[in-house]
C-alpha cells in the first residue's frame, strides 16, 4: 500500500465571470456565474476539478475535504469519495458540501487518469464514442432578435440538432408570451431540429398541463422542471398527462433523491449534474440507478466536466451544451471540448485525464479568492 501514489495536497480557488448579458430562467436572474476550482497534488501529477457554486464551496474544501483524503491512495476514488461523505455529516451533504465533493472527486478522477496515462474515458471505459449534446439558453431575458441568433448559431453554424429555451417567465404568469417564444424558436431552427424546453418549476401543475398543449403545437419533445422537482406528485402528474418528455433531476444531490425521484414515476429522462451530485463517482452510480428503471441519463451542464463520464454509460441521452458553462469553460481552460455534428468525443486528442489545463493568465482577472 505504500508505494501507491497517494494525495499529498488539494488547493481551492474561485472564479467569478460576468454574463454576456443579462440572464434569467422562470424563477430567477443572475448577472455573473462562480465557478470552484479544485486542484489535487500527487507526485508529479496534478488533478483538477471544479463545481458551479459559492465562493463557501471553496471553503468547505479546504476545511473538511482536503484533511479527509490527504494521504489516501490517489487510486482509490470511491475510497475518497466516502470518506468525503462521512467528514460532511454533520455540515450536511445535500447543497454546498455536495458540490464541493463532486469538485474534489472529479480532480480526483483526473487525477488517477493523469498517473496512469489514460484519457478519462479509457480508464472508465468507453460504452459509446460520441456524446450527443444539445444547445441550451434562451434565456427569459433575451429578446427576439438574440433568441433568434444563439438558435440559429447552434443549428446552422454548429450542427446541433437539439436546442433548449427557457420559459415559465416571472414564475409562469407570461403563459402568453412563453408560447410565443416557443413560436419564434421553431421558426428560427427549422422542422428538423428537436425543440426543447425548461421551466425551471416556474408553473403549477395544471398550468403546466395547458401550457404543454401549446408545446405540441410545436414539436416540443422536452419539458424540463415544468413544476418544480421537490414536489414529485405533482411531477409525477404532470408527466401522466403531456406529450413531451417529463425530466427533472439537477437538482439531486444524493443517491437517494434520484430513488425517490425514479420511484414516483416523476420522469421520462432523469437528468444528474456531476458537479452537484457527488462527482463521478456518484453521477455513474445514478446513471446505473437510470439504466435499472429502464431510463435513460442527461448530463446537466458543465459540459467538459460531464463529457468522459458520459461516454461511459450506456444509457446516455445527452448532455447539456450550456451557454453561459460553455463561455467559462473555453475562457478558463485549454483543452475544453467542442462538438463535431452535435457530438463530443472524448479523449480524441489522447490527452490525459479530463483533458484540461489552467490558463493561469486568462483566469486571474476573475479570481475572486
């Protein structure tokens, strides 16, 4: 055991990147996004890993995380990963400290990679080549001019085949203007590209169910969070009752909450976000919960994080080309992906681990601590 490579130091930062507009789903708004970022020490080798959340993320990290893995075996993530778990009981998993456990377990992930000289999808293990993903934004705040010009940047000029608008604006009081949107979207990509969309549980239930009349007007085949996933009967009911795909699942931050999620019947697609649900480690083991139900996974986000994990299973729909991920992700690392025809493909470079260095010098005018 003692020649094993072990942790020997895991560092936090946090970066904080303005929007390129203002931004805004159904039930909230937001002018710049945090992202923080994890480094583990072992050897010669750096890992990396990072989770969308406060600057307290961070600092969790430092004060419960970084003392709990320190000195464990560099190749034993699962290992690591439970002992993270156990050393954010009391503080309590579900939120903060779970975001700071999927930042530390994904460094982690890179970090074995990077030792054993692998691309993270070869030491997980390829179920697929390609990882489908489908642009996301639309925010509320947009008008029709911008909403037109992101929808036709992704379909036209990118060749992905799938986008996703936000609607449920001012908490689903603009049903009116939602569907409108809705409208103007299909215009804009055409009769061939799938059209989604996210409410971000801005509706009641049975608002959702009328809205979701007028989706199928427009080909909608994706309702996300069309009332909001902490009350699972009336997902589930909604579901029961629409056309589109039901999902839901960003949210979770445990194994259990994606149980009790399948259990009430409550989605069609069950949606994980690897730097919320605690890493890799936890975001396969919820894709194997999916794959057990007979469902399948979508990544949530964070696209370059997600994209060698979701390579690995085989009940992978897709993974969320989020706007404002994609802009951090591209400004703060090398190495972050872009789609060939809709699609991702992993470890093409042969690069190891997540394939992601640190532009220390782009990134410092963000760093906020």
């Amino acid at each position: 055991m003692s020649d094993l490579p072990a942790v020997e130091r895991v560092d936090s930062a946090v970066y904080t990147v303005p929007t390129d507009a203002p931004e805004a789903d159904g039930t909230a708004a937001w002018d710049s996004t945090t992202l923080v970022l994890v480094t583990v020490r072992c050897g010669e080798v750096t890992g990396l890993g990072y989770t969308y959340a406060p600057a307290a993320a961070a600092r969790t990290v430092d004060d419960l995380l970084a003392p709990a893995v320190t000195g464990l075996s560099a190749l034993d993530v699962p290992r690591a990963n439970e002992a993270m778990q156990r050393a954010v009981r009391n503080a309590g998993l579900p939120g903060i400290a779970a975001e700071a456990v999927s930042a530390v377990d994904i460094a982690l992930w890179d970090a074995k990679a990077r030792l054993l000289g692998l691309p993270l999808v070869d030491l997980l293990g390829a179920a697929r080549d390609e990882v489908p993903v489908y642009g996301s934004g639309g925010f509320t705040t947009y008008d029709a001019e911008r909403q037109d010009r992101q929808l036709r940047g992704w379909v036209a000029e990118e060749g992905i085949p799938r986008v996703k608008i936000k609607i449920g604006e001012s908490w689903g009081s603009r049903e009116a203007h939602d569907l409108a949107r809705v409208a103007r979207a299909r215009a804009s990509i055409g009769d061939a590209a799938e059209l989604y969309v996210d409410a971000n549980g801005g509706y009641g239930a049975k608002q959702a169910v009328r809205v979701a009349a007028g989706l199928d007007g427009e080909g909608v085949t994706w309702f996300e969070e069309p009332v909001s996933s902490d009350h699972l009967d009336a997902l589930a009911a909604v579901r029961g009752r629409v056309m589109a795909d039901v999902t839901a699942g960003e949210y979770g931050y445990t194994l259990p909450y994606f149980r009790h999620m399948l259990a009430a019947g409550a989605v069609d697609c069950l949606q994980a976000d690897v730097t919320r649900c605690g890493g890799i480690t936890v975001w396969l083991r919820v894709a194997a919960l999916a794959l057990s139900h007979g469902l399948e996974i979508s990544g949530h986000c964070a696209p370059a994080a997600h994209a060698h994990a979701a390579a690995s299973v085989p009940n992978l729909r897709h993974l969320e080309w989020f706007h404002d991920h994609v802009r951090i992700e591209r400004l703060l690392f090398d190495g972050a992906p872009s789609p060939r025809g809709g699609a991702l493909v992993p470890g093409r470079d042969g690069s190891p681990g997540l394939g992601l260095r640190l532009d220390a010098e782009r990134a410092r005018p963000f760093r906020i601590s």
